[in-house]
C-alpha cells in the first residue's frame, strides 16, 4: 500500500478513535466497561442514563473501534492498546 493512502487509513481511524471518546459520558461509559462486560441495562444504571441513550453511546464507541459484543450480548472494552503497549514496550 502507497505510503500517503496508509496515512490517510491512519489518520481516518484516529479521527473515528477520537470522534467515539469525545462525549464525557462516553469516557464514562469506557471506564465502567474496563472493570468488565456489562449488559446495556448495566450500563446505563452504572451511568445514570436511560437504556436508549446508553445504546446510542455503545454504538459511537463501537465505531471507533472501543467497545465490542462479548460474551452473553453484553458489550465490553476491546483490548487494542493492550496489543499497542506490546508493541511499543
């Protein structure tokens, strides 16, 4: 792949990364989901939001690549800077 295309994929997705953890509540959510896999009812009681809007929030996380389905369709937290700090030591 072209060098300037591989940048434009990269800068691409760290918009989608920064775009999904620009809402506080989002940040909220990404926190409560670290300490483990939650059901959106969870989550929203966790974070004193409604179901709905817990949703639409999973759903902007998810897009950027935070949050995953995981087990018993309760969502959790992906681990890619888990893999990052591997790499970079």
């Amino acid at each position: 792949m072209p060098g300037r295309k591989l940048k434009n994929l990269l800068y691409e997705q760290v918009a989608r990364i920064g775009k999904a953890a620009s809402s506080p509540k989002r940040l909220e959510l990404i926190e409560v989901l670290s300490q483990g896999e939650k059901s959106v009812e969870q989550l929203a009681v966790a974070t004193d939001i409604s179901v709905k809007l817990a949703s639409a929030h999973l759903k902007e996380l998810k897009s950027g690549g935070w949050s995953r389905r995981g087990a018993r369709a309760r969502t959790c937290i992906t681990g890619w800077w888990t893999c990052r700090s591997r790499i970079c030591g």
